[in-house]
C-alpha cells in the first residue's frame, strides 16, 4: 500500500500537470500496473490459468524450468543446447551418489587403464 505522503506527492505532480497530459500520465500508470500486476488463477481441475497477454510469449516446443516457492511460481525460458546452470541446479538438488568414488579410487582406475593400454602396444 502506498504512504499518504507518496499518495500526496503524486496528487501534487498530476494537479500541476495540464488536463491531456494527466490522461497519458494515467494511462501510463495503468498499463504500468497491468504489466507487474498480473493475475494467475487455478482451474478446478489444477491446471493454471495464464492471461492471454503472457501465454501470447509463451512459444510452442520451448521447454521452461519452474521454480515454486510459498509465494511465487518463477518460469525460466531453457536456452537451445545444453544448460550447464541448469545441470548444476539437479546436482545440487539430488541426493547425493552412496557409491560415490573418492580421488584415490579414481586415480587406481586411471592407473588401471593406462596399464592396460600399455601392455597392448607391447603385443
């Protein structure tokens, strides 16, 4: 909500303003709001329901990541190609691998391989 002291403010500035030019001013001021300040329902079936003005740039085939939290639904335009901020997100997000190699594991296979290898191009 406002402060009477912004409300006041912003009476000032319009009483000053001529007549046409305090209709655009409100007409701006009401395409501000309708911009960020859009209202998203749900159907009885679950199912949002999306202001034609938004679903308008919403393009078939894209694929959206969709952040929830308590008070907000973020939808992310994926990029074509591989999202490495994305893949970093799940890695974050799982669980983590019980099966997880150390260094020193993965080293002995590097070792193991490289032996392996060698003793080929011996043969």
């Amino acid at each position: 909500m406002m402060s009477s002291s912004a409300i006041a403010t912003l009476v000032k500035i319009m009483e000053s303003l001529p007549p046409t030019v305090q209709d655009k001013v409100v007409e701006h001021l009401q395409e501000y709001i309708r911009k960020f300040n859009i209202t998203v329902a749900v159907s009885p079936d679950g199912k949002l329901e999306i202001p034609a003005e938004i679903e308008s740039q919403l393009k078939s085939g894209d694929k959206y990541t969709v952040t929830v939290t308590a008070d907000s639904i973020v939808f992310d335009k994926l990029k074509a190609g591989f999202d490495w901020e994305e893949w970093e997100r799940r890695v974050e997000a799982a669980n983590p691998d019980p099966n997880e190699l150390t260094t020193e594991e993965i080293c002995e296979l590097v070792r193991e391989v490289r032996r392996e290898q060698r003793s080929k191009m011996d043969i």
